[in-house]
C-alpha cells in the first residue's frame, strides 16, 4: 500500500483560495481515481483517469479540476475552495482495464474556513 | 449513471454473532462487485470481490453472494470479532463508455461488534 500516497495528509485553507491536494503511485496503474468521503455520503467519485491526458468526471466533478500529465500524478485543484468542500479526499489507482482491486492511498483531511 | 443503495447504515452485533450487509445497484451492465473495509482513521482496503460469472464467493469468515436477475449482492461476516468493527462499503464497477470504467461505492454499514 505504500505504493500511493497523497499531500499534503492535512491542510486548511481559506475560502476563495487555490489548493491542490497530490496522489503518486509507484505501480504504473493505468486508472487513477479521486474520491471525497463525506459522513452520510460515503464515498462520491470526483473525477477519474484511464490513463495519461485521459480524464472524466465523475459524480461530484464541479468546482474540481483534474490533470494527468503522468501516468504516476493525478493532482487535485480545487480552483476556489469553498466550505462545501471540506471534506476527506481519497486518491485511489487501479491496474488495468479489467476490473481490479483498487488501492487507495492514506487519504487528505482538507478544511476550507 | 450506476446507483448503489446500501442497508442498514449501522449494525451492532455480539461478538460470535453473524453480520449481513446487502447492497443493490442499479445498472445490469455493472460486473464486477468489491467490499472494502475502512477502520477509523484508515483507508479503504479491499477484503472481498466478486464478478458477475459467479454468484457466490468466501474467504474464510466473510462470504460474498451476487444475485444479477435482482441486481443484489450480500456481504456476510460470521464468527464476527471485535477487529471486524469498522465502516463496510459495497461497490459496482459500471464500464463507461469506450475504455473507462468506474467504481460507485455505496454509502457504507458502520458494523459495531460488542464483547
């Protein structure tokens, strides 16, 4: 599991401000994922990554923005952060295109004041 | 888009005692139907999957069923301990369009098991 790790594991940021949350893995996984997880809501998809340049939202995409220059970067920007996202952000990556275990790393607590 | 409901959202069990956590899900193309336990402050971990090919899959004390005409698939934990306490989440895998896929989670079963 050591394999995907975010940054920063803990950051608190101010309303209207910029903040990107980092994911590397050492795999070489083609899918990459960003979750938030939310009490009551469980775990909502953001946006997700088949490979790199190819990106997709997911559920919960608005107010996100996603790049993959690198297969082994997913990078998270919250371009104007706002209270609503506070939240803890789980980045996850997952070997192929057949369906695979999907490995999540140690999670981000972001709180936005 | 797929939609995954899953029941109940707390469960408090005796230790020894069997615990069943049930999901649904929505869309007949999804094939592929993972459990992940997350114990406080962790992250999620895979502890049991199961495809749609096969209707019934255990590992151990945890049991998997998937039931495709009624698009429902079962989580079942016996001998239950007090490590087994943790958050369960229920997933299906829905193959969008050309070679993505992704993974739905429900909103997860807050398992309690009492000594």
């Amino acid at each position: 599991d050591a394999g995907i790790t975010q940054s920063p594991r803990y950051k608190i940021t101010e309303t209207g401000r910029q903040v990107t949350l980092m994911c590397h893995q050492t795999w070489s996984h083609s899918y990459m994922f960003w979750y938030r997880q939310d009490l009551g809501h469980g775990l909502r998809l953001i946006y997700y990554s088949a490979a790199a340049d190819i990106t997709d939202k997911g559920e919960v995409p608005d107010g996100y923005v996603v790049s993959r220059s690198k297969t082994e970067n997913f990078p998270l920007t919250l371009e104007s952060a706002t209270r609503s996202q506070t939240s803890v952000y789980f980045c996850a990556s997952s070997e192929s295109r057949r369906n695979t275990e999907a490995f999540f790393g140690q999670g981000t607590r972001l709180t936005v004041v | 888009g797929e939609n995954v409901e899953q029941h109940p959202s707390t469960l408090s069990v005796q230790e020894g005692d069997s615990a069943v956590i049930k999901c649904t899900y929505s869309d007949s193309a999804s094939n592929y139907f993972p459990w992940y336990k997350q114990e406080l402050g962790k992250r999620p971990q895979l502890i049991i999957d199961i495809r749609s090919n096969v209707g019934e899959k255990k590992d151990q004390r945890i049991a998997v069923t998937l039931n495709k005409t009624a698009k429902h698939f079962s989580l079942h934990i016996t001998e239950t301990q007090p490590e087994d306490s943790a958050v369960y989440f229920c997933a299906a895998s829905l193959r969008s369009g050309g070679s993505n896929y992704k993974l739905t989670f429900g909103k997860g079963t807050l398992l309690t098991v009492n000594p």
